[in-house]
C-alpha cells in the first residue's frame, strides 16, 4: 500500500522541526512476526541479506510507516526511525515510544507531535544515533487497559513488535533497548516494564502514574520519573507516590520534578542532557 492519510498538524509540526520531507514515509509496510525486512541496500550489500529499498533523500529523515501483524492478525501501526549515517560495524540502542492519549487514532501521523521529534532529529539524534519504534494506540484504547488474557493486548502487541525489530535490524543492540512515554504513554511504560522487564535496559516515564502495587516487580529496570508540579490531568502525587513505592521495594528510581512545568513536562525532559546521557548509558546485564 502506498496511500498515506493527511497529516495532523501536531504531526505535520513535528517533521518540520526535523526537517523531514513532506513525503517522508509514505511507503507503508505490513510486517509479521516471520518477516525479514531491511535496513536498505547498503546492508544487503555486505551480505546480511536484506534487501528492501529506502528512500533517499539527502538530509532528511526517514520515519517510515509500517504496521505490525501478529500471528492471530492483530495489527499495530508504528513508525520506524534508521540512525542516519550509520555505521555497520556498530550497534545501536532502540528507543521506543508510547505516545499520550491525545494522539490515539488508526492515521500513523499524529502521535508523531510530541517527544518523537525529540529523538528524531537535532542534537539529541546526532549524539545519542538510535532506532526509534513509535507504535500507535488505536482511538478510544488505553496502552496498559487490555488484561492479558483477552485477544486484544496492546502491551503484549508492543513487545512483539520490539522482537520483530530485534529480528529485522542486526545492528540493534540487544543489551541497549529503552522504552519512554508521556502522559497515558507513561503508564504504558511502567506496565510494560512490569510485564516485560527482560526487554529493556531503563525506562523513562514522563508526566503519568504507574500501579504503586506493582512496585517490587519493576525494580529490576533502572527508571527515571519526570513530572511537572503544576500537572493538573496527572496531579505530581502520583509521581511522587511511584517513586516512594519503587524505593521501598528496593528500587533506586531517579526523579525529576519540574517546579514550573504542567503536563507538557516532555518539553522541558528533552532538554536535560543529563537525563539522555543516562539513558543511553544502560546496559542490560
């Protein structure tokens, strides 16, 4: 398939601030847990034997469209970011990112406006080169409101899709994958830690609230809460609340509370270097 809906304009906002062309990821693709896709024609030419074509175009980036089947035909949209100018005798971490509740919906585009950008392009990108995988949560869902045992698990569809990408891209670094997410998207965080916590290296939930109860079961993952002190959608007590929960389950969680900040707290997150110089320090043992 090739159509691409209409971008949003948080979306379409997000690509100019990366400078990201217009028909940026316009090639959709359908992925399967048995699929082998590609990094591009640079690695099938060193014999790892992936050989779908991307676009290029000097300067910009590639945030392509895909979307994620698993074996009961469940699907999940995603975008895909390549580290620009990568070098094939390297490996790179993966981020992936759980958008907020706003940005839910079937289009691919528009939960691209907040914090994607960020990790995308500008200094953050140049210093800290990553995958990038940002699913989307379809309209009237919740990342961590699926209970396991119904067909419908959003949570379980992430982490299938972490091992799809795992699969496709030999230059991922097993030992370096991280999850964030903002707001609804941080909860999604914490879940997805508690359920999964032998995918990621550390987590970074921003502006949302994690179940206090689940606590000792994600001590295992270094984590980094932020939250704004004027949120009024997340009041800061809950943020406040995990990160007492996490210390007395033996966890040593690290916390940023932004006095001035709302619920846009991502905003002023991604412009701490010392929260990225963090993050992409973890290892996985």
């Amino acid at each position: 398939m090739t159509d691409e809906p209409a971008d949003s304009a948080g979306a379409a906002a997000a690509r100019r601030r990366c400078g990201v062309a217009a028909h940026c990821g316009t090639q959709r693709k359908e992925t399967t847990h048995m699929n082998k896709t590609t990094l591009g024609l640079a690695l099938a030419a060193l014999g790892l034997g992936l050989a779908v074509p991307v676009e290029a175009d000097e300067g910009k980036l590639q945030l392509e469209a895909r979307a994620y089947k698993d074996s009961q035909g469940n699907r999940l949209p995603y975008r895909l970011l390549i580290p620009a100018d990568f070098d094939p005798d390297l490996k790179y971490p993966l981020v992936v990112f759980l958008h907020g509740e706003g940005e839910r919906g079937s289009d691919n585009s528009r939960h691209l406006a907040h914090g994607v950008a960020d990790l995308a392009c500008g200094p953050l990108s140049e210093k800290y080169p990553c995958f990038l995988v940002a699913p989307q949560c379809p309209a009237g869902q919740h990342w961590a409101d699926a209970p396991a045992d119904r067909g419908r698990d959003l949570l379980r569809l992430v982490a299938l899709l972490v091992r799809d990408v795992e699969e496709q891209f030999p230059l991922i670094d097993r030992k370096r994958i991280y999850v964030t997410g903002v707001a609804m998207g941080a909860t999604g965080t914490y879940e997805l830690v508690r359920r999964f916590p032998e995918l990621f290296a550390a987590a970074v939930p921003v502006g949302g609230g994690g179940d206090e109860a689940a606590a000792a079961r994600l001590t295992r993952v270094p984590i980094w809460v932020v939250h704004g002190a004027k949120d009024k959608a997340v009041p800061v007590s809950r943020a406040r609340q995990m990160v007492k929960a996490l210390q007395k389950a033996g966890g040593h969680p690290k916390y940023t509370e932004y006095a001035d900040a709302g619920h846009d707290a991502w905003d002023r997150a991604s412009k701490n270097p010392h929260l990225y110089a963090w993050l992409f320090a973890q290892k996985s043992k």
